[in-house]
C-alpha cells in the first residue's frame, strides 16, 4: 500500500521508539492490546468531525440519506467503489438485515447510492460529491484534534500502512469478509496524514472484526448468542482465539514498533 503525504519507510526511529523497554510482545498479545486503542483513537477522530459531518449531511437530505456512505467512505470514495452484497452483510453483521435494507433503499432514494446485481451498493455522482466534501471535513476535523503530534501521525500512518499491506496478503485464501469489502482504503495524493490515520484505522478494525466473527462461529455462536453472552470462560475463550486470528498482519512489524505504535495512539488526544 502506497503512503501518500508520508516519509518513506525505514526512516531512522526517533527518540520515542529508542526509549521504549524491550519487552516481549508476540503479535497474539499485541492484537489483544491493540484493539481498544485502535478503537479510541478511531471513535476520536470521528468524534472530532461529527459537528462538520452533521452539518454536511444536512445539504443531502440529512442521516438518512448518508449513513452507508459516511460508514463505507473508504471503499465508496474508490473510483469504482462497490460494496458486494456479501460484503454489505458481514460489515452489518449485528444488525438486523430488513432495518440494514430499508435503510439502504432510502438512500438510494435520496440519490446517493445505487444498487449492485448481488444486492450490494455503489455510490451515485451525488454521492461522491458528499465524499468529498466528508474528506474535507475529516481533514480539517483531524488537523485540529491531532495537531502538534505531527511524528506521532507519521509513524502510524506508515506502520499502519505495513499491517494493512500485509493483512491483504494474508487474506488473499480467505473467506470475504468486512475487512476484504473495505481494504484497501481510497487514498487520493493529497490526503494529509490525519486523513490517512483515521481511515487506516478504520480498515484494522474491519480485520479485527472479521477475526471476532470466525472466533464465535467457531464456538458455535451466531451474531446474536454471542451478544448476549456474559463475561466469563467462553467469553474469554473467544476474545482469545479473536486476538490468535487477527495476530498475522503484526508480524510484519518489530518488538519495538509494536511496543511504540501502542506509545503513539496512547499519546493521541481523543
């Protein structure tokens, strides 16, 4: 995966990746630290664009008419960007399938999204207008909420880069799933670093959910059971086997770089 707006790879590591201890963390450990950190920071970023958001989403007809788009940004925003129908239901895998459809007619009613042969979506002309405006207002929007970090976001966006890059290749003999429906994200030239972290951000969790849902279906789980299952032993068998799955992609990364990717996103405001 190409880094636009970042320094190359293999760019000698500052003093935050040389202070770091040297600890063991094997990929599985690192997959289960990651996860609520990648989620932080990833819910920060959009928190920080919600005002602007809202107020774009008002000149197309309001949240009912963008919804899908605002959630598969990324793969809807590629020129020729469709989301399969296998790849609409595993990324709304929780919810309920004739709500996920209903909400998907109304936007294609508003014009901003089409439908595809295999129940899938495709977004309109009107509908990459309102992307890209959105990936102004998250540029503006991750600016501000990251500004002063500048290394931080360099880091992570060319490390994230690396896992994301990987995880593709790994997925080549899997199953489609969410991750294969969203990775790789669309990354115009001249997306900015906040831009690129957010929505690469985004596709990991794609992957990590993926990885949840192979866990619980392993155990003998739908969607629904494994909602409603409380803490205890199968719970944290699954979270478990979740973290060996979506371990792969951080193979590609060193000790260290494990060890300071989890130091920058803790650093990040949000």
């Amino acid at each position: 995966m190409s880094d636009p707006a970042v320094p190359g790879r293999g760019a000698a590591p500052d003093a935050t990746s040389r202070n770091v201890e040297q600890v063991e963390l094997p990929p599985h450990r690192f997959a289960g630290l990651l996860a609520p950190a990648v989620d932080r920071t990833f819910a920060a970023g959009m928190l920080a664009g919600r005002d602007g958001g809202a107020e774009l989403s008002s000149q197309y007809g309001g949240a009912a008419a963008s919804g899908f788009l605002v959630e598969f940004r990324t793969r809807l925003a590629t020129p020729g960007g469709t989301v399969s129908g296998p790849g609409f239901a595993a990324l709304t895998r929780y919810r309920d399938p004739a709500t996920c459809r209903r909400s998907l007619d109304k936007q294609v009613a508003y014009g901003m999204l089409q439908r595809v042969s295999d129940g899938g979506c495709c977004a309109t002309d009107r509908g990459l207008a309102f992307l890209g405006d959105l990936w102004q207002v998250h540029a503006k929007a991750t600016g501000e909420l990251w500004a002063g970090h500048d290394d931080r976001v360099t880091r992570l966006v060319t490390a994230l880069g690396r896992v994301l890059a990987y995880a593709l290749v790994l997925a080549e003999s899997d199953e489609p799933g969410g991750f294969a429906a969203m990775a790789p994200p669309h990354e115009p030239e001249d997306s900015p670093p906040g831009v690129l972290l957010l929505n690469r951000l985004g596709t990991l969790r794609h992957h990590r959910a993926d990885a949840h849902a192979a866990a619980w279906t392993a155990a003998g789980h739908t969607a629904t059971s494994v909602a409603a299952l409380p803490p205890g032993p199968e719970r944290l068998a699954i979270e478990q086997e979740t973290d060996r799955r979506a371990a792969g992609p951080y193979a590609v990364l060193s000790a260290d770089e494990r060890l300071v990717m989890l130091a920058d996103l803790a650093a990040l405001p949000g």
